[in-house]
C-alpha cells in the first residue's frame, strides 16, 4: 500500500502522541516510517555509518524523553529530524568529528519500498538539483527533504524570511526549466 505525504504525516503525528502516551510499540512504527529518512539526514552530516546509527538511536531516545514537548498535529517529520540533527551537530561539537558539509550527499535520502518508476525521477530531480548553487540546494533541501517552513529555514539559516523565500522561488524557478 503507497501511502500519501499527507497519510504519513498524520501518521507520524499520531505515532508521536502515542509514544507520550506510553505506548511501546509506536516507536517502533515510528521508525519504519521514517527511520530511513533520519537515518539520511545523520548520514549527511556526519558521513559516517557508525556515527550516524548511534546518533539515530540516541535520537529515538529523545524521541521518547521529549515527546511530551512535541506539539500535536504539527509538523512531526519536521521535528523528528529536528532531533536528529540537533543530535548529530551535539556528536560533532563532543567527539570533535568533521562535519559532512556537501549538501550534494543529502538528496540520497532512499524511500524504502520505492517503485522503479520513483526512483528514477529521484535521479532526475538529483541531476536537477546539481543545476542549483550550494545555497539554493540547501534551502530546497530544508524546505522539501526536511519539510521545514520559510520561517524555520530562516532561522536556521540566520537569514531573513522573505531572503529564503526568494531563494526559494528563484531554485523552484530553476528546477522546473531544467526538469521540461
């Protein structure tokens, strides 16, 4: 069964409450649906396969201790990646590691169960994306692979809204030529 962007939001979003509420096995889903995906945005940072799977499952513990802070029916793919790059960035301040700084690794991000089809037009829009300067991909990249609003990007950024708002348009702008 595909589930939608919209399914597997609210689903998360559930999944989330469920862990506040104590339950064990929601977790577990959490991970299933959107594991891989974190695991990729570790990845991406650190550019390490056992640093990034130790900073997934200490992510999946601060899933469970902060769940009580997570705000119902907002956006839990968004916050879920939060954590992991919060706890990626804490891994590389501790331990002193080099952080992966390419953007160009993060658009690797696999979607378990892809059909053929998906994965080449993930390829094509890859390919898109090298057509974009660094900043460009990195703000598509937090806007549409870590689902962050304008806002959100602007502060991680440390950029004003409407600046990432016209990167925004200007790389949409970009894509959409380079994809006909």
């Amino acid at each position: 069964m595909i589930m939608t962007d919209d399914k597997r939001e609210k689903l998360l979003n559930n999944l989330i409450v469920a862990v506040k509420d104590g339950d064990k096995f929601a977790l577990g889903e959490i991970f299933n649906i959107a594991g891989g995906r974190m695991f990729c945005v570790a990845m991406g940072l650190l550019r390490d396969k056992q640093h990034a799977e130790d900073v997934l499952q200490d992510s999946f513990v601060k899933v469970v201790r902060f769940s009580a802070q997570y705000k119902e029916n907002t956006n839990a793919y968004a916050w879920l990646c939060t954590i992991v790059r919060n706890t990626a960035l804490n891994k590389i301040k501790s331990e002193k590691l080099k952080a992966g700084a390419d953007i160009d690794n993060f658009f690797d991000i696999s979607d378990n169960g892809q059909t053929a089809e998906k994965r080449d037009t993930a390829l094509e829009v890859k390919r898109a994306l090298q057509g974009l300067e660094p900043r460009e991909r990195t703000i598509v990249w937090l806007r549409y692979y870590n689902d962050l609003t304008v806002k959100e990007i602007a502060k991680e950024l440390n950029m004003p809204s409407s600046t990432v708002h016209f990167i925004l348009k200007k790389s949409e702008t970009k894509l959409e030529k380079i994809l006909k």
